[in-house]
C-alpha cells in the first residue's frame, strides 16, 4: 500500500519492487481489492493498481508519513526499487520516441510550428472553465502536461496500451511528492478506450480534446456523437485538426483515415452532434493548414441540416416528462 499510494503500478511492478512471484503479489491484491484498499485496472495485457475508496486509506495516509514508517529499512529498500521502475519506464519512453521521431519530424515539418498551435489553443480556452477534461487520443500526455494544471481533473484516453505507458512515464511521477508534476499526477486517470465508445458515462465531462485524433476517425460524425453523449449541458470541445488536404501518403504511410476536413463538414457533425460552433481558427504556414474548432453543447434541440426541421420527438419527450 505504501508503494500504490506513491504512484500506480502494475502488478509485475509490484512483483519486481517486492521481490515476489506475480501470484502471491496477485493473492494480496485481491485481499485489499475487497477491502476496497486497491483498484485493479486492465490495460491491454496488463493490470494496474491504484489506492482504492476506502475510508481507511486516509488512516494509512498519515500512518504512512511517520517517521518510524519513512525511515524504515524496508520502506527505503522498496523507495530505491521504485526508482528503477520509473528509470525503466523513462527508458522505454526514450527508445520509443528515438525510433518514431523521425515519423513524426516529417509530419511536423508539413505544417506551422507546433509551439505556434499550442500557443493558438491555449489563447483559445483561456477563459473556459475546463473542469473535468477528457483528452481523447493523450497519445504521449502532451494535452495534459498542457492544460491538466487549469483542470480540476483529467481523463486521458488511448486505444493504444503502449501509448498509455509513455503518458504514464511522463506524466505519472510520484504522487507522493509535493510538486506540481506530482499533482498533476493526483488528479490524472489514464484509460484503455476507443474514441467510437467512450468509456464514461453520460454528460460527466466539461471539456473535451481532440489534438490530432479525428483524422484517424473512419465515421468523425460517431466520433462527435459520443462527445457529445459524454459532455455536460454546456461543456467545451476543442478539435485540432488538418484542413482538407490532398496529402495521399499520410494515409497510406500514417494510417490517416480522413485527409483533413472541410468547414461545412465540421459544421455539419457539430449540428447534428447538438454541439454549437462558437469558434473556429485557420494556423496557415506549411503544406499543410491546421484548423482548430471550439463548440459548446447546447441544451436545447437543434434544426436538422438534412430535412430543415426541429427534433420534434425530443421536444415531445421532454414535455412529456414536465
């Protein structure tokens, strides 16, 4: 429990630091798992734990910063093999980010400096109350390290194990720490999840990213469907994406399935999404033109683009109801 309060871990993890087969680690998981002391948590091939619900954890908490505990041989035994996880876990980071980088220069050197579109998005949602914030797609945690500190909690979301690994060696540090970073870390919760079926329920979420997501979206308009499904009464959605373009290699070479995206298109899904536009930005200076797009759930029906006419079965519902 001293390590899972520290930082969430994986069960092998935990076998590793401990000295422990996964069995026996597996065994006592289960004994706090109904204790409600731990949370398991599958990750693609993996499991990971973190502090669970129970009252008694705020006990373990203050226990657990005594002097007589921290100073322990144990604890210092089990500190020092906690760094060499984190050590691994930022090596295998640096060796994926070496093999792709030069993937991801080219795709960078097509469009405007991406400092330039951070600054762009960052002056576009200053004033928003961001909330609880869903980043779709976190891909290495960069939207989080962003605007997870403005945040009053994160939900980030990767299809991709892997890609939630490197988000975890960068983003989830040691929450016991009094740092920034770590409290980051405190507020941050990172989900294995596809962008067509959200795993968070209905109207949970103020805000919603998209940083260069939607281009690999078979059906956007699902995409924004489940946005919406997920936001609250007034919540914010922020795309960031290429403008239609005619790039052919970026879907045979990077998997794109869309080649950017029109005005009216993005209009058109944010409608029948019941979502309204409020803004949208053109980041001109490359190849490539980027494009980001801010609407806001409405409350209220709107008109359907395709027949002209209101969601009268809507209306009729909610009367009914009143």
């Amino acid at each position: 429990m001293l390590l899972l309060l520290k930082m969430e871990l994986a069960v092998g993890e935990l076998a590793q630091i401990l000295g422990q087969s996964q069995p026996r680690i597996s065994r006592h998981i289960k004994i706090l798992g109904e204790a409600g002391l731990a949370e398991r948590r599958k990750e693609g091939s993996w499991v990971f734990l973190r502090p669970g619900q129970a009252i008694e954890l705020d006990m373990l908490r203050r226990l657990f910063r005594s002097d007589t505990v921290v100073s322990s041989e144990q604890a210092i035994l089990d500190e020092a093999q906690l760094s060499l996880v984190r050590k691994a876990r930022a090596e295998m980071a640096e060796r994926y980010f070496d093999a792709h980088a030069e993937e991801w220069d080219a795709i960078r050197s097509l469009h405007i400096a991406e400092d330039d579109v951070e600054q762009a998005m960052l002056a576009l949602l200053k004033d928003v109350n961001l909330g609880h914030m869903l980043d779709i797609g976190t891909g290495t945690g960069r939207m989080i390290e962003l605007f997870g500190p403005n945040s009053e909690k994160v939900t980030a979301l990767d299809k991709s194990p892997e890609m939630l690994r490197l988000a975890r060696a960068k983003i989830l540090g040691n929450e016991a720490d009094q740092t920034e970073q770590a409290a980051l870390a405190r507020k941050t919760e990172l989900k294995l999840g596809d962008f067509n079926n959200l795993p968070i329920g209905n109207g949970q979420i103020d805000s919603v990213l998209l940083h260069q997501v939607l281009h690999y979206a078979q059906h956007p308009e699902a995409v924004l469907a489940e946005v919406s499904r997920v936001l609250c009464s007034n919540g914010t959605v922020m795309i960031v994406d290429f403008a239609a373009h005619d790039r052919e290699e970026l879907r045979s070479a990077h998997a794109h399935a869309r080649l950017g995206f029109s005005e009216d298109s993005m209009k058109r899904w944010f409608a029948a999404s019941q979502i309204d536009l409020v803004q949208s930005r053109t980041l001109d200076g490359g190849e490539l033109t980027v494009k980001i797009w801010v609407g806001r759930k409405s409350a209220l029906p709107h008109i359907n683009p395709e027949s002209g006419s209101a969601s009268f079965s809507n209306i009729s519902k909610k009367r009914a109801s009143l």
